[in-house]
C-alpha cells in the first residue's frame, strides 16, 4: 500500500478518534440526563422519534465508529498477525459495513 | 508510552468485539415501545450490569491511550504532562460513566422491607379495593410485603397529610382516589398537604365508571323515579358519599347539579360506611364506585338505577346509563399511586414500571374488570399531565357549586 493511503488512514484515524472522544462525552451526558430523569420507554421514544439534530448526532457517532474501529483493527492485525493483503482488507471492509448497518439500524430504529 | 499503547490496543480489541453485539442488542431493544421497555428491565439484571461496568473500564482505558497518543503526536507538551492529561479525561469519563451506572443502584436494591401504602379512607371503598389488589401483586413482584394501611377522614385529606410527610425513601407511597389531589385544595380552606407541591405522580392504576344505587326497599325503581320525586320535592333527597371532597361526593354533587335537584350531602368517614348507611335506608341515594357498590348490588342489598360512564357497564347489564336521563352527564373515578415529594427518581421509575406489568396480567385484569375498573398505568408524566386537567375541571365544579369547608 502506499504511502498517500496510509497517510489517509492515518488522518482518518485521528480525526475519527477526535470525533469520537466529543460523541463519547455527549452520548454520556445524554445517558445521564435519561438516567436520572427516570425516563421510560414510551418518553425516550417521545424524545427521540422525529428529532433530526438527535438523528444526525448518533449517524455520525456510528459513521466515525465505522472509520475508527477498521483502521484500528487493521493495524492490529498486521503488527501481531502479519495479516496483510487484498484478503485483510475485504474482512475489514465487512466488518466496517456491518458496524454501519448495525449502528444505523439502531439509529433508525429511534427516529423513525 | 509502550505501555499506554499496548492498553489501548487491547482494549480496542475487546471494544471492537463488543460492539457488533451492542449494536444488535441496541437494534432489536429499539424497534417498539414493549421491546424498550423489557430491554430496560432487562439491563437491570446484575450480569448485565457487570458487563457494562467491564465496558466503562475499557472505554477508560481506551481513551486514556488514545489521549496519550494524540498529544505526543500533536501537542509539544513534556511527557509527565501528557500522562497527567490523559490520565484526568479517562478518570473523569469513568467516573462519569460509573454515576451512570450507581445511579441506578436505588432502584436495583429497592425494596429491602415491606412497603406502605396510605389509603386515605377506610377498608371496603373503591380506593381500599383497588390498592389491596395492585398490592398483592406488586408483592410478587418486589418479593416484599405491601401493607396498606387505612388513614381515613376529612375527604382523604387526614391520609394524605401523613403521606405528605412521610420520609420519601420510596417505603411509604400514597394510594389516592382522584379527588383527594386533584380537588380537595379548591374545598378545604386549611388542607394540611398541597397536592402539587408535596407529592410526584407515580401512575393511575385504574380507572373506572360509578353507579347510583338506591336501598334494595326504596321506593325509587328507576332513575325517573329518584328523579321526578327529588324535583317534586326539593331539599328532601339525601345522598352520602365518602367525606367531603372525596371522588364519590363530587360524582354525587355532579348528579344533582346537572339532574336539576335539591338534595343533601350527607358525608361519611368512607366509600364502605357510607353504602352501609344506605343500606341501612339512613339516606337515599349514593353515587358510588362500582368497586364498591358492585357487592351490594349483586347480594341484593341495593338497587343500581344508574351507571355514570356514556354506555352501559358490561358488569352491571341491564342498568342504564345516567344520560339517558340527564343528557350529557358523565364522571369517572380513578385511584393511583402518588410519591412523596424527594422520592428517588429511580423508585418512581420502578413502581410504576412494575405496576404497569402488574396490570398486564390477565387475572389480574379479571379482578379488577369484576370490580368495574379498567387498568391504566401510564407514565408519571402522562399521570401528571392528566391531574392537571382533571384538577381544573374540578376547580369550576366547586366553584359552581360552592362547595366549601372552612
């Protein structure tokens, strides 16, 4: 691979990260608030359902989730496993689609 | 730095693995209220909350590498500095998370001894019924007894001062009927509670039409009899209820306001003395709670001339509804549980989440259909937002009928 790729996963991976620290303290003050509001089932989905800021926080709360974790787990692999190769980046690439549409369909499921 | 890196690989690893199964947990909990609602009960299992306090740790610890990593690569700080940083963000974000998870702790060990719920009037009314068979079932479900203990007088209002001043641990609930805190701050002029300022709603239980019965000898057979008899002769009628400002009292005063009469509220220390009275022909008429009332009718110790609800009640077939003779006329009773102000949130949480389960249980349905009432349990939000509707209705009721207790 060379090195403009690399040079792109490794921004993509720190910008990823830095995305994720914000969305980390957000979705913790957010749990918080549900927490100890005392907030049931029917009032999260009141909350929730229809609410475009709430839709577009989580979507890039997931899609940084989907950059982050494959390129993490891709340096993993071939630092400690020697995987490397076409093969490596395909299950990669499932595994960050799959992460998007398990994240996504948790996401929609609220909105909608 | 070798160390910061190596933590926050492996708990990369481990996080990575976990989220597939987080987001297909999440996924299926979210697609409906019902699934929400028992995911909700479910993440409360102590399993599942080792595993959330095991995923705090690593997220901790993942962030306290990764902080590391981007300050050496982006900040020219010295390396005790970029320890020191990236240590506080983890051990704030943890302790963060860990209020989260403790703040639940109430609810988990709640309850540890046996729960009181105040009855504001005495055994054998609508309100005592109602509280009895919720409590039994709550019961099973807290593995802890309910006892219900009856403070009845003045309208509901000598229980629900001593609720009012109960210590709100979540061990003494209030079991109102619908009046006691939605009308009696417009009749007494000294109420030694507030209802808005001294209790939280918690959820209606149930809710359900009254009936008006008359002693099984009266000589009222009909409602157009009670009725033509009471205009041809104003001011001899007599009607008991449970005390004054009580939900029967009101649905009596309703009556005679909207039929047109002049009779006198006469008011017991209850629902059950009161139906006693009548029976015993000390009055002539009671609007009752069919919780209440409905044993009477069926023993034949009373006559039922009329159900308040629009149509005819499936439990009492053949009695007709009151507007068919007073158009227009309608009125509902409803008993629910209040908290004490300063009580946990998370206990308001789990009664009324566990009462809105007790109320799905179909014998439980039977019980209270049998007894004219309908299961409600809704939120503390929906409950409060409904007393605050009902409370105006009444407001104007006590002011037309200047019903007063100084």
């Amino acid at each position: 691979m060379n090195a403009k790729v690399q040079t792109v996963l490794w921004v993509m991976q720190r910008a990823s990260a830095t995305v994720l620290g914000l969305c980390v303290l957000v979705h913790l003050a957010t749990l918080i608030y549900a927490v100890q509001g005392g907030l049931s089932a029917a009032e999260i989905l009141g909350r929730t359902r229809g609410n475009v800021a709430w839709f577009a926080f989580y979507s890039i709360f997931v899609f940084a989730v989907t950059l982050h974790v494959p390129i993490g787990l891709r340096a993993v692999l071939s630092e400690w496993l020697g995987w490397r190769g076409p093969s490596r980046e395909l299950v990669l690439l499932l595994f960050g689609v799959f992460l998007a549409y398990g994240g996504m369909r948790a996401v929609m499921a609220v909105f909608l | 730095m070798r160390n910061f890196a190596l933590i926050h690989r492996l708990s990369g690893i481990a996080l990575a693995l976990f989220l597939p199964v987080h987001f297909w947990a999440l996924g299926q909990a979210l697609e409906g209220e019902a699934k929400l609602e028992s995911f909700l009960r479910w993440s409360e299992q102590p399993l599942v909350k080792a595993s959330e306090w095991a995923i705090v740790l690593l997220l901790a610890a993942h962030l306290t590498g990764g902080v590391r990593i981007l300050m050496i690569e982006f900040l020219p700080w010295r390396d005790w500095q970029k320890t020191l940083a990236a240590v506080a963000t983890a051990a704030a974000l943890a302790i963060g998370l860990l209020f989260v998870l403790s703040s639940t702790a109430h609810a988990q060990s709640w309850p540890q001894k046996p729960v009181k719920f105040i009855v504001p009037f005495p055994p054998g009314g609508g309100t005592d019924i109602s509280a009895r068979l919720i409590g039994q079932k709550l019961q099973e479900i807290w593995g802890q007894t309910v006892v219900i203990e009856n403070r009845g007088g003045a309208g509901g209002g000598v229980g629900a001062t001593e609720a009012a001043h109960a210590t709100p641990d979540g061990y003494t609930l209030f079991f109102p009927s619908g009046s006691v805190v939605t009308a009696n701050q417009y009749i007494y002029a000294k109420l030694g509670y507030d209802p808005e300022r001294d209790f939280v709603p918690v959820t209606n239980v149930v809710s359900g039409p009254q009936v008006l019965t008359v002693p099984a000898n009266s000589p009222y057979k009909s409602m157009k009899d009670l009725i033509e008899s009471g205009r041809a002769n104003p001011g001899k009628l007599y009607f008991g209820h449970a005390g004054i400002g009580s939900q029967t009292h009101l649905a009596g005063e309703n009556f005679v306001y909207q039929a047109k009469l002049d009779a006198i509220a006469v008011p017991y220390k209850g629902e059950g003395p009161g139906l006693a009275a009548l029976v015993g022909g000390e009055t002539h008429f009671f609007v009752g709670n069919l919780s209440a009332s409905i044993g009477h009718i069926k023993g034949g110790r009373l006559r039922a001339l009329g159900v308040t609800s629009k149509t005819e009640a499936p439990q009492l077939p053949g009695v007709p509804p009151i507007a068919n003779f007073v158009p227009g006329f309608e009125n509902a009773g409803w008993f629910g549980i209040v908290a004490p102000r300063g009580t946990p949130k998370e206990i308001i949480q789990k009664v009324y989440l566990d009462t809105k389960k007790a109320l799905q249980d179909p014998v439980m349905k039977e019980k209270f259909f049998a007894q004219g009432l309908a299961p409600v349990g809704n939120s503390p939000e929906e409950m409060a937002r409904a007393m605050k509707e009902e409370s105006e209705i009444w407001k104007n009721v006590v002011k037309a009928r200047n019903i007063h207790v100084k």
